[in-house]
C-alpha cells in the first residue's frame, strides 16, 4: 500500500508511472475484545474506471468483522492521459482503508 500511496502524489504526471501490480485479493477477521461491540462500520466502497477497480467491504458477525478487499490494475505501466483514472481508484481505495471502525465496550 505505501508504494501506491507514491503514485497518487501529483495531480498529473508528464512521464509514465509504474505500480509494479497487477492485482490482490485477501479477507480477514478481526475478533473483537471481550466485552467490545461494533458501533460504527465503514460503508462498502467499489469503484471501476478505466485504470481498474476495487471493492472493499467490512461484514459483522456476533464477535467479529470480517473485511473483503479486492484490487485490480488494468495495467502495470499507465502513461501520463491513463495516471488522472488511476489517481482516483488509487485515491478512494486508500480512503476507504483508512476509514475507522468504532468500538464501545458494552
């Protein structure tokens, strides 16, 4: 994630970009403490434009969340017209794993 955060600096470039990435996929569950509930989760997020596309998805269960992310590039190298799509995927994905989960102990 940190060498994409690179590639979303400017908003435009005058030389190709490189994101050395083609695509990933992983789920993973986070376990709640006990005594802990989820009292915010934030909402799904996908996007497809011409660079490629993402979803990210958090789903509760009784003591846990598990969150579904997707990331797919169109390409490995976007020239200068290609980098404005790729800034926006790349720019709302990272959004989207920053937002927080809240927490309250009940």
């Amino acid at each position: 994630m940190e060498a994409l955060t690179r590639v979303i600096g400017p908003l435009q470039r005058q030389h190709p970009v490189t994101t050395y990435l083609g695509g990933i996929h992983w789920t993973t569950t986070i376990h709640l403490p006990e005594g802990y509930q989820v009292q915010y989760l934030p909402p799904a997020q996908q996007l497809h434009n011409q660079a490629g596309s993402f979803t990210y998805a958090l789903t509760q269960q009784e003591h846990s969340v598990t969150v579904h992310y997707t990331l797919q590039l169109q390409r490995v190298v976007y020239n200068p017209q290609q980098y404005p799509a790729l800034r926006t995927l790349l720019k709302l994905d990272y959004a989207a794993q920053q937002s927080p989960i809240i927490l309250v102990r009940q």
